[in-house]
C-alpha cells in the first residue's frame, strides 16, 4: 500500500513538473523577441522545458527562455527591453505580475548555459 502511495505522488509530481505554465502579456511597443518582431499587443507566452511559445492571434514564436522565481511577488507585468546589435529594442525579461515569476530572453538565456 505504501509503494503503491508513493508511486501515485512521484506520477503527480512528475506530471506536474512537466505541464507547462500560461501567461499573457502586454506588449506595447514594436520589439524582438528570438529575431522575430512583436508588435504592440495582447500575447499568450507558454513555458515548458526552457522555451518559451509566444502567440499573437495566428503568430507563433518561439524562443530559449530561462524561468527564475525571485523572493517577492512583482506589482505588476513589466517587460524589460535592451538594444539589440540591430539597434531594435528586444525582449530581455518579463516580470509577471501577481507572481514571484521572472522569464530571461535573448543572450542573458544563452550567457547563463
């Protein structure tokens, strides 16, 4: 009975660990993500297994993304921009409102490897 117990908890956790994580973010100015344009809109931004799938509508990107948990919960969504090579604002990270949840894009994802 006890292995059958511990089985059932290591199948949960295991799914659980693997389902991905839904967000929605606002993006508010035109920005890359990925080399690929975002233009100002409401996005979907699904994570499992250190990517990240962005959909806009009918738009689908998708990009390495590194998730952290900080130790209190952000206000607000805020998402932090830098200036690419091309000199085109690009998505570095997003701060998840209401949650501990911060997601790294770009060179931060492929310096921290």
């Amino acid at each position: 009975m006890v292995k059958k117990i511990l089985f059932t908890f290591a199948t949960i956790a295991m799914a659980a660990a693997s389902a991905a994580s839904t967000y929605r973010v606002t993006v508010y100015e035109p920005s890359y993500v990925n080399g690929t344009e975002l233009k100002p809109g409401d996005y979907k931004i699904e994570v499992k297994d250190n990517k990240a799938v962005i959909t806009h509508g009918k738009e689908t990107i998708e990009a390495p993304v590194k998730v952290e948990s900080v130790p209190a919960k952000f206000k607000a969504t805020t998402v932090r921009y830098s200036t690419g090579g091309n000199g085109k604002p690009a998505v570095d990270e997003i701060y998840l409102g209401g949650t501990t949840t911060k997601l790294i894009f770009g060179s931060a994802v492929s310096l921290s490897r």
